[in-house]
C-alpha cells in the first residue's frame, strides 16, 4: 500500500531521523529520533498542506525488558483536513528526556505532567515540570512496569 501525503512528506523532510513509517488499518504511524521531534512537531502544525493543529493525546509505554524500554506517543489531528497521525519516539535508560511541545501545543502542558508523573519521562523546558496526580512526596512512578505493588510509600500529615 503506498503511503499517503503526510508520511510521505514526513520521509522527503525527516529522512534522517525517521526509523520508521506505516500504515496499519488505515492509522498513519511515524517513528522518529528524539532529536527531530521539536522539528517534526512544528512542521506538522505550521505547514499549510498538512496544518496538524491538535494534540489530541501524548501518552508513553514502558516495555519494560525491550530495547528501547520506552516510547513516547503523540496523536495528532489536522481538523481542517481530517487527517490523523501517530507519532512515536523511542527512548532508552537512563536517558528518558525530551524537549517539551508546551510552546508549540500548551495542552501538552497536563499530558507531560502526568507521563512525567508516571513514567518518570523528564519533557526539557517544560515551564511547570511537577506531579499531577500523585502527591509530591510520592516515590517512584506508578506506571513503570518494574514498579513494585507492595510499596509503601510515605505517610503526609497536613501541611503546618
């Protein structure tokens, strides 16, 4: 099956740092290097024939014994041509960064926070980098799949 316009122009400017592209039951996948992206992302959104103008999620998936052990995943929507896209971007241990996309989509600003929060995945210029939904003295990062059920965590009292 040939690939459509928006993979296609992904590959013709990104050429380098994809590693992949597919198209499986008609969903547009792109697997990228962390390096590309802030570029890819704006490329995306501000070019006029694709106009990818919302973020509809950003989540992550711990693989736990793979190489790389994480993915990060965006899914993006052009509404004014009702394409659909799903970007992936690997990462490997200890290296679990990337640059945040809060200047070029603010509602990434909650979906880092909460991947931050449970997968312990740092966004880099995030302007409010902090848990979301675990309480700050909370250890560790729930959604890892090493993480272990029996934790006790920290008891909090009120704050004085």
């Amino acid at each position: 099956m040939p690939l459509n316009s928006t993979l296609e122009r992904i590959r013709s400017q990104f050429q380098e740092d994809v590693v992949e592209l597919h198209q499986q039951l008609g969903q547009d996948t792109v697997i990228i290097s962390k390096s590309a992206l802030v570029p890819l992302a704006g490329f995306l959104k501000e070019e006029p024939t694709l106009q990818y103008d919302f973020l509809m999620d950003l989540t992550a998936v711990d693989y736990f014994k793979r190489k790389p052990r994480f993915e990060v995943v965006y899914h993006f929507l052009s509404l004014q041509h009702l394409f659909r896209i799903r970007v992936k971007v690997p990462l490997s241990e200890p290296d679990t960064e990337l640059d945040s996309l809060v200047s070029i989509w603010p509602s990434a600003n909650w979906y880092e926070r909460e991947v931050y929060d449970m997968f312990g995945i740092r966004f880099a210029g995030h302007p409010d980098l902090k848990r979301i939904l675990m309480y700050p003295e909370f250890e560790g990062h729930p959604l890892r799949k090493d993480y272990p059920i029996d934790k006790r965590q920290p008891r909090v009292g009120p704050k004085d």
